[in-house]
C-alpha cells in the first residue's frame, strides 16, 4: 500500500518537474500530471535498463529520479506530437 501511495507521489512531482522543463502551457490536471510522472519513471527505467542492469538485491536503479524525469520529458513531448 505504502510503495502505491509513494509512487503516485513520486510520479506527480516528477510530472511537475518535466512539465516546468518543457516549453509551452500544458493544461492538464493533477491525475494527467501524475500519469505523465508514473508512465515517466517507466520510460526512465527502460532507458537505464539498456545501459546497466541494476545490481541483484537493489530495488532501484541509481539513476532512477533523473532518468524519470528524461523520461516523463520524452512522453510529454510524444503527447504534444501527437495532439497536433
């Protein structure tokens, strides 16, 4: 329950950061921005996948907070992309 709660919260302040790196109004709510956040940290995470697997035992990878935001910024720009 605890790790639910803390990626929703994690998510949404990973949504703010990328829709405040990325230019331009986007107007979503709360749940969009946390969407953007969750769906991010997966994206991250496949991208740091690719280039290191993490040690077995860890739960996260290291680079995990900044490849979520690369990632929620990749998806923010893919949704722009696609709503033109």
């Amino acid at each position: 329950m605890f790790s639910i709660i803390w990626s929703i919260i994690v998510g949404f302040v990973v949504g703010l950061i990328a829709r405040w790196i990325v230019p331009g109004a986007a107007h979503m709510g709360f749940m969009m921005t946390t969407i953007v956040g969750i769906v991010g940290s997966v994206i991250g995470g496949f991208i740091g996948m690719l280039f290191k697997k993490p040690e077995p035992g860890q739960k996260f990878h290291t680079a995990g907070f900044i490849l979520s935001i690369i990632g929620a910024i990749i998806l923010l720009y893919l949704l722009r992309f696609f709503q033109h």
